[in-house]
C-alpha cells in the first residue's frame, strides 16, 4: 500500500461524516451474489441458534428471534454476528462448524444485505451545528490567521473532556467567564500583532523542568554538539531593546565558573554571545556564573516570533566533588544517573520592549504582514483599505465567503478606534472584535433550511474543507483549501486526494499526532505518570520525554508510510535515543 490508500481512507471518513449516501451497486452484480435464504436459515439453525436463543440468551444476542431473509429489519443483531464471523470467533472450538463455502457464503450474504440496508435507509448522524475551538485550535487558528506565535495557556483555561478528547463539541461550553478571559486574550492578541509603540516592558519566563537532566542535544532547534540548554520561539512585538536573563543552576551547589564550560546564546540560530567560564570576568562574578546566577544580555531586536536560545558547548564533566574536609553524604547515596553534574540552563527571562518602535513596512514582524494586505497613502485611502484588509480577514477567520453583512459590524469597530487613535488603531480595535466573534469562536455548519433533523444531506464544501482542517490540522483551512471550497472543486476525488496528502506533508499536520494521537494514547498522561521508585529507581524526566516521543513517531510514521493499523501492536520497529534504548538494554 501506499500513501494513496492512507489519503483514501481519510476522504472516505470525512465524505461518509454527514454526506450523501453513495450510488447504489450494480444490480446484475448484486444479483449474482444472491443467496440461497433456505439454506443459511439451516445453517444458522444448526451451529448458532441451538446458544443463542430465548432460553439461553448466550451473549444476550437471540437469533431465534431474527429472519436472515429480512436482515434489515434488525440491522444491530446482524452486525454483531458479522463482526464474530469475519473473526472465525463462531462457533466457538470444539463446537461443530459449517464448511469453508456454507460459511463465507453466509457472511457474503449478511454483508450485502446490510450495506443494501444502509443505502437505502443511511444515517449519517447529526452532528453538533455549533462546535467552539478548543485551546489548541484556539492558538493553531490565531497562528495562521495572523502568522503570531501565542501560549494561550496563560490566556485561556484548560477545556473539558469528553470520551477522553477535549474537542468534543457537547463539553465545549462558552460560560461568561470564558467569554471574559477570550475579550482579555482578543485584546493582548490584537496589540501584539499590530504592535503598540506605548507598550510597557513585560517579563516572559520560560523554564525547564529542575527533574529534565542536560546530558545531550536537547532539542532540533540547539545546534549539533551541544549540550544542554533550551529553544523556545518569543514574539517581539515591537522593534526595540530586550533583556535576556539566562538563569543557571549547578547542583551539589558547585559554581559554574572555572569550570572549562562555554555556554552559547543564540537567535534565530546566530550567535549572539558566548559566556566562557574559564575567563576572569566570569571567576569574579559574584552573581553572574554562581550557583543560581544569571548571564544578562541586551540587545535589539526587529519585531517578530523567533527563536530564542542558549546551550552549553565542550565536553561533559563526569565527576562528583567531593570535599575530603567537609562532611559529605555517602557517595553511595547517589543515583548517579538521575543526579545532573553538569551545570544546566534553568530559564530564559525575555524582558521589554525598551525604546521600542513599531516597523514602517512591517520589517520582520510577519503578523503585520499577515494583516496590512494594503497601506492608504493619503486620508481617502484609508476607508476603502481598512474594509479590504477585513474582508480579507473576516474570510479566513470566518472560514467562508463574507458579506458586506459580515464585514460592516468590524468597520463600525474600527471607526470607533479611528477616532481614539487613527487608522492603525481602528484596525487594532476591528481585530479585537474580530477574534471575539461567534464566526471565529465557534465552528457553525448550517444544514439546508428544507432539510429536516434525522435527514442525510450533502455537507457544504465550506464546511467539508473546516472539518478537514481541524481533523489534520486543529486549524482553519489555509488559502488552497479554502478557494477550493469556495470554488466546489474540493469534493473532486482527485482534487481532495492532492489536499490530503498535501496537508499531511505540512508540518501543521504534527496536530495530528499532537491532538488525536496524544489523548487516545493517553500521552498527555505520561507527565503525571509515577512508576515505582523502587522498581524503577533510573526514571526521570529525560526517559518520560523520550517515551513521548517514541510513541509520537511511531504514530507519525505509521500515518506517513500508510502502515497496517496492526503494526500498532506488533511492528518489529520503534525510534530511540539513546536513553530510551539503555533503558530498554538495546
């Protein structure tokens, strides 16, 4: 099989979710396979009806109770037996059984009749029409309408779950708190991304877990041969000066300094600093290399999300201190494995902006690149912009086509701010308003008006491209997707292959594995996971991670390479690094 299939199979999930029922099959075909009634009436009589009937009710299911010649007027029970005989699991062993021919010309005939059954009387379901994005498509939608980075973790609460998934639309509620904290977060989104030439220095602290040990390359994002350290993506939302406080800790309260360590600061992968802690000025520092020190740097930087860095380069110190005029704890006592020698990277602090300035031309900040598709040059320009950049706004977060309907309540907002503060500001208020809408907050499908509750009808290619995105990307449909749907060329098999494999190959499509796989493998999970210390003495952080990752891969690879679905449970494959592999004595 190939990728192809995989593609198939998701088409096929989504077009069956709510679509019409498929053409029927071929009637001369279908005749072909008719069955002899009498005959499987006999059989089921002979090897199941002597368990499974009203005196015995073995497995509560009573085919003495049920006609094979009228299957679909009991659909449910057929199915239940379909599922044992496709299996070989009936009748059970050492129980007298039909021959080979009698029983796949019975599960032959149990099939064809249900799928007559299904086309003729389908059931789609009737989906949630109201669905609101969950945290992570909250942040995934934000990301690629306005190409900003957010950790909507300190802006939103955690959502509910249900079955085990948190995008469920039946515990998706939106209380007046929530609504409050998304009016908070629309505020803070909407400065960020236009950029506020007023905005106060704010502190962001991103830290590492003191249990993660620092041994090895501790990310894609730190450069080959580095030890240690940490890479996390910030956005600067003005051009200006910020203050990057590294915090570093030494355990068994050694310094850093003197040492023979470099550690190595970074943007966007360029070096920005290296700290040498053989130097001087590194020896003398009281606070600056120390137990518990802090390395600043300040430096300015164009407006935009980017990578952020520091990690440690040089080889590894293997030796304990030991003092042999102190008191000491037994060196026994140490589960050298879990206790981190070397000196580690504890937090990254990002202050600012100082003396900050919002870019022209947009510079680097790509959000405003995301959203000023046109500039007014003179004070008649600016009406007819501000409804240009909306609609093309309004389109995307929308998720369809929009009207003068949809558009007109977000220029009343910005008039409003154009009146406090000119054209940005009006903007900035139109995106605040924007991001708090129903048509944002909330996945609407809106079903025919002639069409009745229970009724199978086509979905709207608007929608299907929705339910696509969100499936494969926890996100809005990009640009391609869209005017295909707008177009009502998505539905073309050809045409939503090529978007399906084209998705998967985004790297948008890790929410796949992210969002699906890591709440039905229960990997949310492994970060409260406690195994027994004594069973386990060597578990930590750096073995919890790489199990997540080993899972996550494997799932990615299965999905990428169309694996069998069994290869879940028997593959003679996984990925390891090295300390998952010493752990499983590889």
């Amino acid at each position: 099989m190939t990728p192809r299939t995989t593609a198939a199979c998701l088409t096929a999930a989504f077009v069956l979710a709510g679509a019409p029922p498929p053409a029927a099959a071929n009637p001369a075909a279908q005749a072909s396979l008719t069955p002899d009634i009498e005959a499987h009436g006999l059989a089921l009589r002979r090897y199941c009806v002597g368990c499974h009937n009203e005196r015995l009710r073995t497995a509560n299911l009573l085919l003495d109770q049920v006609d094979v010649g009228d299957v679909a007027r009991d659909p449910d029970v057929w199915e239940k037996v379909v599922r044992k005989l496709r299996t070989g699991l009936m009748p059970p062993d050492g129980r007298p059984r039909p021959d080979a021919a009698t029983y796949a010309s019975l599960v032959a005939h149990l099939e064809a009749e249900l799928d007559r059954a299904a086309e003729a009387a389908p059931d789609p379901g009737w989906p949630a029409q109201v669905h609101r994005l969950n945290r992570a498509e909250y942040a995934n939608a934000v990301r690629d309408l306005l190409d900003l980075e957010v950790d909507v973790r300190a802006l939103l609460p955690a959502d509910d779950s249900g079955y085990g998934f948190d995008n469920i639309a039946d515990v998706l509620t939106v209380s007046p708190g929530l609504m409050s904290r998304y009016m908070s977060a629309a505020a803070k989104i909407s400065r960020r991304a236009i950029g506020d030439p007023t905005l106060r220095p704010g502190a962001t602290m991103y830290k590492t877990s003191p249990l993660l040990l620092q041994e090895g390359r501790m990310s894609e994002d730190l450069p080959f041969g580095s030890r240690g350290g940490m890479a996390v993506r910030h956005h600067f939302p003005l051009d200006a000066e910020y203050l990057f406080r590294i915090s570093l800790e030494r355990p068994l309260n050694q310094p850093v300094s003197g040492t023979g360590h470099k550690l190595e600061f970074r943007l966007d992968h360029g070096l920005v600093k290296l700290f040498d802690f053989d130097r001087d000025e590194y020896r003398r520092a009281g606070s600056g290399a120390g137990v518990g020190g802090l390395l600043d740097v300040r430096i300015p930087v164009k407006a935009g999300t980017r990578l952020v860095s520091a990690s440690f380069i040089g080889s590894l110190d293997r030796s304990i201190p030991y003092d042999a005029r102190a008191p000491n704890p037994p060196v026994a006592s140490f589960q050298y494995s879990r206790v981190p020698i070397n000196p580690i990277v504890f937090s990254i602090q990002v202050v600012g902006p100082y003396n900050g300035r919002v870019p022209e031309d947009g510079g680097d900040a790509r959000s405003r690149a995301a959203i000023f598709v046109c500039s007014p040059d003179v004070p008649a320009d600016e009406t007819p912009c501000a409804r240009e950049i909306l609609a093309n706004l309004a389109r995307r977060a929308f998720r369809r086509p929009v009207t003068a309907a949809d558009v007109d309540p977000l220029m009343a907002s910005y008039n409003a701010g154009y009146e406090d503060g000119g054209f940005e500001s009006g903007i900035k208020w139109a995106l605040e308003a924007l991001l708090v809408s129903p048509e944002f907050l909330l996945r609407v499908e809106r079903h025919p008006d002639d069409v009745r509750p229970g009724t199978p009808y086509r979905v709207s290619d608007i929608d299907f491209a929705s339910r696509l995105s969100f499936f494969l990307w926890s996100s809005i449909p990009d640009e391609e997707l869209l005017s295909l749907a707008e177009q009502g060329r998505l539905r073309h098999p050809a045409v939503l292959e090529r978007q399906v494999l084209r998705m998967l190959d985004d790297p948008r499509a890790s929410a796949l594995t992210a969002n699906f796989a890591g709440q039905w493998l229960y990997l949310r999970n492994l970060r409260t996971a406690a195994p027994n210390g004594t069973l386990f003495p060597t578990f930590d952080d750096n073995l919890r991670e790489a199990f997540r990752r080993e899972t996550e891969l494997f799932f990615e690879s299965q999905v990428r390479a169309d694996g069998s679905v069994l290869d879940l449970l028997s593959a003679d494959y996984t990925f390891l690094n090295d300390r998952l592999a010493r752990h499983y004595g590889i």
